[in-house]
C-alpha cells in the first residue's frame, strides 16, 4: 500500500481489516458521509462530467487550487455502494497533486477485498470512477 496516498492507504488497510459483510457495511458508512455537490457545479451536470461506464448516474467534477485538487461526486442516495467508493475516493484523495493521483493504481481496490462483495459490474464502475479522476486532472491541467 505504499504506493497509495496517505489517507487512502489508511482506508484501503481499514477495509482490508473487515471480513465479509463488515466490508459492506462500512461502504455504507462511508456512502453517508459523501456531502453534496455545491450547487455552483451542480449547474455543471452534463456530459463532460458525467461517468457513462457505470449503470448508475454518477457525476465528477474536479477543481485544483494550487496545485492540489479537490473532487465533488453526484450520486444518487439510491446507490450506496457506489456513493461509499465515491466517498472514498473524495475522502482518499483529497488534497492531492496531479502526480499523486495519477500514480494510484487502477485496481488499488483490491487491496480492500471489494471483490469479495460486490459483483464485477461494480468493480467496473469503481474503476471507471478513478479512469474519470485521472481525466479530470490531466483536463484541468490543461485548461
């Protein structure tokens, strides 16, 4: 895990910690704990930001202030499993640069055991959640 960010690090060890339906469970958790999108970027919704690869409507956006980058997810509340990896996702990589982003791995949430839980549909949204991440940055960048 020491190719992850800190704070991610720390929640992929906590998951790796769970067994089971305890994994479920604190996905859950942590689907609470995703905020709202502010209303400024909520204006945003469209198909730029928008994550097609998974079944659930889920919308990313991405702001950098100086030089580390904050994420906002859109999910809908009736998708907990994925507001949790959403929620992981802002909570882990938060604060980071573009460099430490795009260094995490694609399939880092193995390490959690997600595979254990949740059908491979899922684990495909999951990954599409962090290939968008990387979009985001290397567009932000950009602009």
């Amino acid at each position: 895990m020491s190719d992850l960010p800190a704070r991610l690090a720390e929640i992929v060890e906590d998951f790796s910690d769970c067994q089971g339906r305890e994994k479920l469970e604190y996905l859950l958790e942590f689907a609470e704990r995703l905020p709202d999108v502010p209303a400024r970027l909520h204006a945003l919704q469209d198909d730029a930001h928008q994550v097609h690869e998974c079944i659930t409507p889920i919308w990313l956006y991405a702001e950098e202030n100086a030089g580390k980058f904050h994420f906002y997810f859109d999910v809908p509340q009736e998708s907990p499993t994925v507001r949790g990896f959403a929620s992981i996702m802002q909570e882990g990589a938060q604060d980071l640069t573009r460099e430490q982003l795009l260094a995490i791995p694609f399939d880092f949430y193995y390490q959690m055991g997600l595979q254990e839980v949740l059908s491979s549909q899922r684990l495909n949204g999951i990954g599409a959640i962090l290939h968008h991440m990387k979009q985001q940055v290397t567009k932000t960048g950009a602009s």
